[in-house]
C-alpha cells in the first residue's frame, strides 16, 4: 500500500525519544497511515541488531535509532548504507557536534536519562503533591505550591497540575464555585503564583455536556446552561482580579500548550 | 569555557522533541554543563528567525530545530551552511525520507501533533481517571480500569499511575496493608489487569526514610522497619498470587522502565 509507512524504532533504553519524534512527525501526514507496532527497546546485542535490520529492509521500513552505544550506531549505520535502508539516527549526529566543538565523548550508557538521581525524586514527590493537593482537597498545600491553579470546573485544572508536576513542579489546584466560599489561606500566596484559567462560554458548555454524557447522565442541570457558566467565569475574573492571579484562556489550547505559558511566567518569577 | 555547551532549540510550536532529544543526550555527558536557557517557541516569522540564527553563531551555540514550516527550515538550513552554524534538523530528514517512499509530503501545520481530537480528550479523561481512583479511593473504579496497581507502601503505585494515564491507560491503585481487608470487588477484576509491585526490602527501607524525612518525622516508627516491611512484602506477595497479577520488581527502575513493562504486558493482552 501506497500510503502506509512502516517505521521499526530501535533503542537500547526504553526509545522513549523516537515516540516522541516519531509523534510529532506523523501529525504532519493526516492522510498516511503510519504502522509503529515495531518498537524494539533494550537492543543491545550485535546479532539482535542486525536481525532487527534485516526484517526493516525486507518491510521496507523507516528505521529510527537512539542507540548510544557507539559500535551498534555504527553497525547500524554501515549496514543501513551497503543496503539502502531508510536509517535516521537521532543521537549520533549531536554526539559528533559535541565532540567537534569540546573533545567530549558519550558515556554510551544505555538509559542513563532515567536515573535515580535527586531531580528524579523531586518529579515523584511533586507528582505525590499534586494529587495530594488536587481539587482543593487540602488548602494548606498552597503555601508549599510553586503555583496554585484556579478556575470553573472543567478549565483542565486537573490534567494541567499533573503534566507541569511530571515536569517537578509543585502544583495545587482549586475550583472556583460562587456559592463556595474561598479557603482563607489563599490570601496568604503571592498573586503571581496563582494561575486563573478562563474559557470560552460555548466552549465551556460544550465540554461540561460531554462530560455528563460520558458519565451517563442527563444534560439538563444548570452545569450546562450558558447563563449560569457565564455568571461562573465572571465570579471567576472577579477572584483572579482581587488575587492578582496570571490570567491564561485556555479556549481550544492543549495541556502542553496552556502549561508551556505558565512554566514561562513561572521561570520569569525566578 | 571548554566544558560548556550552549544549546539553542527553535520550533514553530512548543518544542517538546528537541526538549526530549536534548535530554537524552546531555544525560551521555556528566561532565559537561549543557546551557538551555534558549528555548524559541512558536517561531514563525523569517526576521525572527534569522535574528535568533546570527545570535546562536555569536554564542558558539548548536541548534536544534524542530520546524515544520518548510520555508523556515530551508532558511535555517542555508544560514547554517553559509555560516558553519552547528544546526540539527530533527524533523526535515524523516519528512525527506517520507517523501522518496510515498510521494506525500507534510502539511505544515505547526503544533498539530497537541490537537484536541478524540485521542486527546481519551488522555485527559483518563489522567482525570487516575486522580480520582488513586490509593484505594474508590475500589468501584477497579473493574473500569485497563490496569489496577497493587503494592505496598512507598512502590511508586501513585506516580506510575499518573505516567500511564498520561499515555491514556484508566490506571486505579491500591496500596497493600496486612491489617486492611481487600475491596471485596478485587475479586471480580481479571488477573492479567492486576499489576503488583515488589520490592528489595533493604531499598524499601531506606525511600520509607526519606519519605519520613521529607515529611518532618521521626524515623523510629515501624514503617521503616525492615522486619514489619518483609512482613507487608510477603504479605503481598500472596495478594498477587491468588489474583494472578502480573508482579514488577521495581528495584533500582525508574518509573519510565517500569510503566514500560506494564504498557508491553496491557498490549500482550489485546
């Protein structure tokens, strides 16, 4: 078939950074079906290796690699050369660079981005934290939080505190209720900690009606009704305004999108 | 300074490949400082581009890029030959290679690979999924989930459930205690959905410590007592015996090797 590619991804890790490539790579072809069931992790034996090659040339396949190991990069790349397979190698290339520019060489070991290491510790505890601190279930947490996310139910303040913790940062979040009064200690967190997220009304109503659907229930509550968002949000505004919060839309913006700007002006902060 | 590296990365949206792919590769050199402050997000405009091409040739710097647009990419392939600049295309070679095989060619669109499609919002829903049934909240949840995590204190139950929702797995866990009866609704979940963490003793010991640290406790108590964690661990162990679980040892793994372990096994079972 014209329009499938195969693509064999060979690492001697997990391979974690070809998905993500590889990801990035296939949003760009929307009319291409891409057959990524060739995920080959933990590759460190010559003969595996080249095994893995020959299958990828008889398939006719894209090969991508992040193999540090310097002599299977090589085994890879004479073979993929003598034979016309279609090789991409993510490491090697830089590896070259960087020793051109400093004299330096890889430690070529396999994995050693996933190491034990204190800032590995600090994404599990922060990951801990968030889900501690989800929801406004603790409002002490926000005083330990790098930021504190604000704002109507279903602006993505959940999704949104787990993606930046997965990145280390402490996150809590609260939602924002009229009928609810605000936990006092709020007062107490500096405004540029706080992050308020607005979002369309339509939008907004959109998502809360499929929320009810997906949980089998009926769409005619208040949850739903425009009018009753649009008093929500503005109670909202009112909160981000009194607090000094950093106010994001978040209207058709992803989690990595809506996160990218407040790791931003959390850096700023710095 | 010889053992500094300045590395510049340019997308035209957020750039999270080149951030994975720089992680990958600076974890190969611990004696060399990689410099990252410059991060160009949602670069699209040629002058800008080029303003950030001359600096990075100022600051010795290498780039990564990861640009869709490929007018852009033409620019900052031919600024980078005419000047020496040390420039690594990610995307380009791969779009290449696509091109010779099927003939298609990308659609440009920077910013794609995040779009709220179904995909997207299974994603969410599921991180959403994993909040809401961690650490026993709701045993309901278990016979909902593609996966339910059982372990004993301090096995990483709570950040590999989150690693996994991010990948949009329904992930619910549930921590193991001899004194606490099981959710008598375990029974009726599937052996193969049931993964069970172990752990060496001596390792559990010492991350029991630091937990106790971190929280401002003393470590007298019998949570860090490597007699009462054998006792727990043996215990179990005859958990995930009479369910059939699937047991991970998840001494010295980070959570990526672990949840890679537990996404290979989830896709065995389809």
């Amino acid at each position: 078939m014209k329009n499938e590619i195969i693509v064999y991804t060979i690492s001697d890790s997990i391979g974690e950074t070809s998905q993500k490539l590889l990801a990035a790579v296939t949003a760009q072809y929307p009319d291409l079906v891409f057959n990524n069931s060739y995920r080959f992790s933990f590759v460190n034996k010559e003969e595996e290796l080249i095994d893995i090659l020959r299958d990828a040339l008889k398939d006719k396949a894209v090969v991508i690699s992040t193999l540090v190991d310097n002599h299977l990069a090589t085994v890879a790349n004479d073979f993929s050369r003598q034979t016309d397979l279609h090789y991409l190698d993510l490491m090697n290339p830089f590896f070259e660079i960087i020793k051109s520019k400093t004299g330096f060489t890889p430690i070529e070991e396999p994995g050693i981005v996933h190491k034990l290491d204190k800032e590995y510790f600090n994404k599990i505890a922060a990951i801990e934290f968030a889900v501690k601190y989800d929801d406004g279930k603790n409002p002490q947490g926000f005083l330990q939080s790098d930021a504190v996310i604000l704002g109507v139910s279903r602006t993505s303040k959940t999704p949104l505190s787990m993606y930046l913790a997965n990145k280390g940062y402490k996150v809590s979040n609260l939602p924002l209720i009229p009928e609810v009064p605000l936990p006092q200690i709020l007062d107490k967190v500096e405004g540029q900690k706080i992050i308020g997220l607005v979002c369309k009304p339509e939008n907004l109503s959109r998502i809360r009606s499929n929320r009810l659907d997906s949980l089998g229930l009926s769409n005619s509550s208040s949850y739903t009704n425009l009018e009753r968002i649009y008093e929500e949000l503005e109670y909202s505004k009112l909160v981000f305004k009194k607090h000094n919060a950093y106010v994001i839309n978040v209207t058709d913006k992803s989690i990595e999108e809506t996160a990218y700007l407040i790791e931003k002006h959390l850096k700023n902060l710095k």
